[in-house]
C-alpha cells in the first residue's frame, strides 16, 4: 500500500469513528489512538486536525490529555482555544479530503 493511501485509510476510519463516538471515554480512546499510532504511519499524517476536530465534538477531552500530558497537548489546547468555528470546519473538509484518497 503506497504512504499515501496508508494515511487516508487512518483518516478515513478516524471520521467513521469519530462521528460515532457519543461517549468521551470513546472520544479519549479515538485521541490516544491518534497520538500513538499517528508516529507509527508517517509524520505527514494530519495530526493538528485530527485533534482539532475532536476538539470541536468535545474540547473537554484534549483538556482532559493536557492534564496528564502538559507537553504533547499545551500547544494544541492554546491553538484551539483561539481558533473559529469556521476553521474547524475547514479542518474536517482537509480530512475528507485526505479520507478521499482511500476509495
């Protein structure tokens, strides 16, 4: 499978999972997943909108890492905290985008 499809597979099944995710114990799973197996893919991965937009579902649960991981999420939570509606929403057009790639 060529890098590129890799990643818009790991996207792809980031938003099917992200749009069933009711609960945030399934939004803390969906971000830990993020976090660990992104490095693991490639480092081109859309990582700052992946968790943007699990920001956007429920800001509580990148809050909740920035507690236990001062360093990995400060940078993401003061990003976020500052940003518009309308950019996470362009945030999740750039995914499908990516997600695109796997069909």
């Amino acid at each position: 499978m060529h890098p590129d499809q890799h990643i818009a597979y790991f996207v792809d099944q980031f938003l099917y999972q992200l749009d069933r995710a009711d609960d945030p114990a399934e939004l803390c799973q969906l971000r830990d997943r993020v976090f660990e197996q992104g490095a693991l893919i490639d480092t081109r991965i859309p990582y700052i909108e992946m968790m943007g937009t699990i920001w956007h579902k429920h800001p509580a649960t990148i809050q909740k890492a920035l507690e236990e991981e001062p360093v990995c999420y400060g940078l993401l939570v003061d990003m976020f905290e500052h940003i518009s509606s309308n950019q996470f929403v362009y945030m999740r057009w750039r995914l499908q985008e990516w997600a695109r790639l796997s069909a």
